[in-house]
C-alpha cells in the first residue's frame, strides 16, 4: 500500500442501513412490497440481522476493528409509522444509538433517507407527492430535535441517482415488467391509484421523482442547518467508475450526464458528496467491454478493479467540486479471499486520490455483516461478518481482520490503541 498523509480527523468506518439490517420493519413500503404478489423481492426481509436489538453488538464490532465512525439510517417508517404521529420509543432508539457511537469512539454518520419510506408515504405516491419535500423535512427535523447536536454528518438521501443507473445495467427485461407488476399488486392491496417507493421506480416516473427528491433534498438540508447550521450535510451517489476505451468516450459521457451529473451538480449547493462505489465499467463504442477471459469477477459480473474507488471518487470531486466522503465500497463476492485482497489496493487507490488534492472525508466500507440485500434478499454476500440466520450470530471473516489492519497503519495509530 503507498502511504499517503490522510487530513486529520478522517473517518474510518462501516456503512449499515435500517431495514437491511434491523429486521421487522413493518410499517414501511418496502416491508409492504416484499409481500404483495407478484413481487420484485426474492424473499421477504423478515428479521433481517436483528440488529433493532443488537444494535450494541454491532457497534461494538465496529469498535473493536479500530474504526472511528459508524454511518447508520433512522427509518423513516418507525420514527413517523402514521402521517404526523411521532414514536417516542423509535426516537429514544435511534437516540440510544447516537450516544452508543459515541461512548465507543464512533463518528455518528445519520441517513434519513436509505431507499425505504413508511407505507403512508408510499400510498400517497411518494416522491411524486406534492407535498413530500414537506413531510420529509418534517420528519428531518423531528430527528434533529432530538440528538441532531449529536452527529457527526447528515446523509439525506443514498442513491437517489440508482434508478437511472439500473437502466444502464442490462437487466433482463423481466425485471421491470415485475417490478411494475409488484407496484400494481400493492395498488390493488392498497385500493390506491398511485403506489409508489424509492427503489422501485417506472421509467415514466424518473423525473418526477428525481424533482421530488430534489426538492426534498434542498428541504431536508434546510430543516437540518436550521436546527444546526455547522452539521456538515450531503447526498450519497451510486457512481460506477466508467471508464472509455478508444471510441467509446461519447457512450461513456452519455451515461455520465443521463446518471450523475443532475445530482453532483446539486451536491455543489452542499458540505460533502458521499460517492458509492463498487465496480468499474469499460466503454466502447459499442457498449461495456466484457471482463477479459480468466478474470475475478463480483456479483455483478465485472471484472474486480480496486482502482475503480479512485476513478469514482476523483470524477465525483471533479464535477461537484466538494469534499468527498466515501459512505459504501465494497464487493459482491461468496470469496471472502476476493474481499479480502481487494481491500489495501482499494484503499491505496483513495489515496492516491488525496496525494492529488482530492478532499476525502473518510472511507466507510459497505458492509458490517451480510444482510438483506433489496431485491437479491440475503443470497447476496457483501459483510465483514457473517450472521447465522437462525441465531443471528456474527462470525468475523478474514476480511475484517485485513481492513481492521489497513486502517491501524494507514491511520497511524498504536497497535495498543485497538480494543480486542
């Protein structure tokens, strides 16, 4: 690995969300969604890693590989289960796990917005909603006057930009044919006209609800800063490092401006840009350049390239002009020695990045453990830790130990100042 001089005060972390990792999440859409018939969703998330009670276990494990933050969602859906009521025991949660960070040495990283939404939300169309930026910066607020002078950054939104995304990815055509068909079943469960989510979304909706979360984004941040003007607030973005081959720059810059660039473009307006980033894709003039023959692909089927943090992070910089905070990376893969050797190169590829004036932030490696993965369910294995699915056990992989490793050194911390 090359060392690089990190800025002071950089964050070490890993990245969890609410319903992917809490289980019983039952009054949000995406609890709703992966019920209904036909569904997107490979299984229903049911208890998911039961991390709604172990959530001390969980920090404690992020203590113990001597990382310094710990980047967490408040569910919307628990936090307000019914338009304009409040939960108490949902609110002292989440503010039971604020102080928990803190007691350990963790930064309080908060998402309030990580795909899923309440049911409500949903039956009233979303994002679509009229009145959503309001009832969004409502519930921001809420948050904020409870432990808002608390946490370290604010995330609005994760991924807002993944529906576009996905469009770029080749899937089947039967994944959005079921994926309409899985909103019309809940509109028929429901007797709504118009139900919708976060991340299941039509074509014909994408710019509606990129201007619904535009908007609920600007509004969020103003109930944040009003509440605590010097909280370092921005958005996360799933950014592929795309990479052109000879001729395939003009397909490559159509993706670029089609995916990312509304969002970094309003990112400039905020204090940071969370990039997300786990692959790297080749563009020709024909489209993506298959992974060379004989190559260690991920779960999604491309090549392993470490350096694609890099590319990611250095264009995301280069367009918002904002510090970056790496809030996801990480890889798809039943070979935890994949994860484990794409690690330190990854790493060594963000520094390069800050040896070049890039600001980062900090890093936070997606995932603690292996959980619900959205659509996949928990067929999909991207954790530092497994977890037994009838005990709910987390079992370190080798991985852990090698980031937990990677950080002492690239950090510069004594060997002593690590709990084991």
């Amino acid at each position: 690995m090359t060392d690089h001089a990190l800025p002071s005060g950089f964050l070490w972390g890993v990245a969890t969300a609410g319903h992917q990792n809490e289980g019983d999440d039952t009054t949000s859409d995406t609890s709703f969604l992966e019920q209904v018939s036909p569904t997107i969703f490979s299984e229903p998330s049911g208890r998911a890693c039961n991390s709604w009670e172990l959530w001390e276990t969980d920090l404690d494990l992020a203590r113990d590989l001597g990382l310094n933050a710990y980047r967490f969602s408040v569910e919307w859906a628990r936090v307000e289960p019914v338009d304009g009521e409040f939960s108490e025991t949902a609110l002292a949660h989440y503010e039971a796990m604020v102080d928990g960070c803190l007691v350990r040495g963790l930064a309080p990283i908060v998402t309030f917005s990580h795909f899923t939404a309440p049911h409500w939300f949903a039956m009233r169309g979303a994002w679509l909603d009229p009145e959503a930026s309001d009832r969004f910066a409502r519930f921001c607020g809420a948050v904020m006057d409870r432990f808002g002078d608390r946490i370290a950054l604010a995330v609005t939104f994760n991924e807002p930009d993944l529906p576009r995304m996905l469009t770029w990815a080749e899937l089947p055509d039967f994944v959005p044919q079921l994926e309409r068909a899985t909103l019309e079943a809940a509109e028929r469960a429901t007797g709504v006209e118009r139900y919708r989510a976060g991340n299941v979304m039509l074509p014909e909706d994408f710019v509606g609800m990129q201007e619904g979360m535009t908007l609920a984004h600007r509004a969020a941040r103003a109930a944040i800063k009003a509440r605590r003007s010097d909280l370092p607030v921005g958005l996360s973005l799933a950014i592929v490092d795309d990479v052109a081959a000879r001729g395939g720059e003009a397909l490559r810059d159509h993706k670029r401006a089609e995916v990312y660039e509304h969002w970094l473009r309003l990112a400039r307006e905020d204090d940071f840009v969370g990039v997300q980033n786990y692959e790297r894709i080749v563009y020709g003039p024909d489209g993506p350049v298959p992974a060379p023959a004989g190559a260690v692909v991920n779960g999604m089927g491309t090549a392993v390239e470490p350096d694609s943090l890099r590319g990611a992070v250095e264009y995301a910089h280069a367009v918002s002009g904002r510090p970056v905070l790496v809030t996801e990376h990480g890889i798809a893969t039943d070979d935890d020695g994949v994860r484990a050797e794409f690690i330190g190169p990854s790493l060594d590829g963000l520094l390069q990045a800050v040896a070049a004036g890039v600001p980062v932030l900090g890093y936070c490696h997606w995932t603690l453990m292996d959980n619900f993965e959205w659509i996949f369910g928990y067929s999909s294995h991207l954790g530092l830790h497994a977890v037994d699915r009838e005990t709910f056990e987390r079992i370190p992989k080798p991985s852990a130990g090698v980031y937990a490793a990677a950080v002492l050194r690239l950090s510069g911390a004594e060997a002593s100042e690590v709990v084991h």
